[in-house]
C-alpha cells in the first residue's frame, strides 16, 4: 500500500511470492516444476483446496462459516478418509504410483 518498491528476494523473505529464479531464462523450468507438483495431486484433494480458498479468501463467502478453523478442519478430515486419501497412502507405501496419475 505503500507504493515502495521491494526487490524480488525482499518479497520472497515477506511471503509476498514463493520463490525467486536466478535469471528470466530460468523460469520456465521453475513453472514446469511447480506445474508437475499440481498435476500430481490428487484431484479431489485439489479441488477441495480450491474450494477452501474460494470459501475463506472473500468476507462475504466467510461469513458464512462462523468458525473458520472448525469448518477447515471438518473439510480436511473428510479428505483424509476419502477413497482418493486412501489409495494415496496405499500406493505410497506400496512404493507406486497413485491410480490417479496416468501410466507412462
């Protein structure tokens, strides 16, 4: 709000952005990286983090939950015992890809 001008490792240290790349011709393998990390998740699990998002960034969506934590917790539990959870943590200690992620 202050108009002040905030390098990119300043922003970085504030949580302004998640990660600085050395040159502009880095960063099209810091997005493919970040790209690969959000296709392998698990699609339910996204879509709920979306929704999380969605429901508690706006006042408006907000209020609609009294209690934030309470909710966010109520939402997150459901996750973990879902079917999508459970062959997550299946096909993790089977050391093997989730059914989700396509065969290569």
């Amino acid at each position: 709000m202050s108009a002040d001008k905030i390098k990119a490792q300043r922003a970085c240290e504030i949580g302004l952005i998640h990660e600085v790349v050395p040159a502009p011709k880095d960063l099209p393998a810091a997005l493919e990286k970040v790209l690969e990390n959000i296709l392998n998740g698990a699609p339910n699990a996204m879509a709920v983090a979306k929704r999380l998002v969605h429901d508690l960034t706006w006042p408006e969506k907000r209020a609609h939950y009294p209690d934030s934590l309470e909710y966010v917790a109520k939402v997150l539990a459901d996750v973990r015992i879902s079917p999508e959870a459970q062959e997550g943590l299946k096909a993790f200690l089977e050391k093997r890809k989730p059914s989700w992620l396509k065969k290569s």
